[in-house]
C-alpha cells in the first residue's frame, strides 16, 4: 500500500451533502453555506434564490476567489443576471449548478489549489 501526504489539511473540504445537510470538515450545516478554501460561514438569512444580494457578494468577493461557484439545491436554477453580474464586473469567473455539483467541484478545485468560493444553497 501507497501512502501519500494529505494535502488538503488546514483547508475546508467538502465531506459530504444531501439534500437539507452539507458536511464541512466536520460541521454539519442544515442551512446556506459560505466556503472557501480557508473558512466555511453559516449564512441562515439565505433560503433561497431570492435572497441573494449585493451585500453577500461582497462578502464571497472578500474572499479574492478567481472563481464563484453557487450551488442552486438539488436542481440547477438560475439566480437573477444581476446577481452573477456582480462577479463578472470583478473578473470573477460565476458558475451555477446544483448543489451536489458545486460540492464536487469546489473539492476538485481546491485540491487542484485554486482560489475558489462557494455558496451552497440546501
């Protein structure tokens, strides 16, 4: 057997998700998440598409993340364009897909060490 270093210590990983409950590390959350490479934040004021403002992507952007993912639920729904607008007059790559799929690929990119953010929507 091979045994090769962790490199993901010190950084949030995604451990797992269903729909309702995301596992961070080991945290469980039951409501919207904020995460990033280096922090994951509760953001319980966010239920749903609707809720997504100005104000939370400054905080996403707080970050310096070269690309936003935003996990939509258990399907891929569309946020309001100005939304997204908000990242793409940063320069900051916005993507949007359902949640099961932003977990994954959040892992993907931060295995890969790229600065990435994600707001997961349960």
């Amino acid at each position: 057997m091979r045994l090769t270093r962790d490199g993901t210590s010190g950084t949030q990983v995604i451990r797992g998700y269903t729909p309702g409950e995301v596992r961070i590390g080991e945290q469980c959350f039951q409501t919207t998440v904020l995460v990033s490479a280096s922090m994951v934040r509760a953001e319980p004021a966010i239920l749903s598409l609707v809720d997504l403002s100005a104000a939370l992507s400054e905080r996403v952007l707080a970050f310096e993340p070269e690309l936003v993912l935003l996990g939509t639920g258990p399907r891929q729904h569309f946020p309001d364009a100005a939304f997204g607008a908000l990242f793409l007059r940063a320069h900051v790559g916005f993507e949007v897909m359902d949640t099961g799929a932003a977990c994954r690929t959040f892992n993907v990119l931060v295995a890969e060490q790229r600065r990435v953010a994600a707001v997961l929507l349960l």
